[in-house]
C-alpha cells in the first residue's frame, strides 16, 4: 500500500460525543485506571476525544497493527469504546498522544515512525 496521511483519518470529536458514549468511555477509564468509580467524573477530566471511522483504511491498518485481534486492539488503545461504527479513544497532551495513546507506544514517537513503516 502507497504511504497515505494516516493522520487524517482521525477527527477530533471532543465537543460532539454523544451521552452513551461517553459514559462508555468513562466506564473504560474507570477500569483502566482504577482511580475514579464514578464513570461521569472519569470522563470529565478527559483532555480530547477522538475518531476513527471502521470503515476507513486506517482502522483496518490499526487491526493489522494489533494481530487483526479487536479485543487486543481494544485493550490497548487507550479508554477505547466501539460505537455507531467508530473507534472513540481518549488522549492527554504534552507528548506524542497517537504514539502512546493509540499505538500502545511510550510518547517518544517511536511506535508512531514503526507504525508508518508497518503500513
């Protein structure tokens, strides 16, 4: 497959996430951190909320990246939820957030360079 802007195929869709959903991704956050119990207090400490479509070829690299494996793919991507046919995950700042957020890296965006040579 010719290099495409993978990047592009992921939406910033903090403002628009709808209730379900969010609540879904705090129950996510409460699991994986184990600091809140509370689903709507762990999402209201979420910097950014972001997209993929299943459709979109980034999706299908990101289930390559993962062992073609969804629960492993889930797992982790961070406070990932599948929803109304998009994969919603969470990031924080400050660092590579596709590096370590969505491609299980350490923030030094080396997992993002290995990630562009895998596809």
């Amino acid at each position: 497959m010719a290099y495409y802007d993978w990047h592009a195929d992921i939406e910033d869709c903090t403002d628009t996430v709808d209730e379900d959903t969010l609540y879904r991704i705090g129950e996510r956050i409460v699991e994986e951190d184990g600091e809140e119990d509370d689903p709507i207090e762990a999402v209201s400490n979420v910097i950014s909320i972001w997209r993929i479509d299943m459709n979109s070829d980034l999706y299908d690299d990101l289930l390559s990246w993962y062992g073609n494996d969804e629960e492993n793919l889930l797992r982790n991507v961070r406070s990932s939820v599948i929803s109304d046919g998009y994969l919603y995950f969470v990031t924080g700042c400050g660092y590579s957030i596709f590096s370590a957020d969505l491609l299980g890296g350490t923030a030094d965006g080396e997992a993002e360079r290995k990630f562009e040579e895998f596809i």
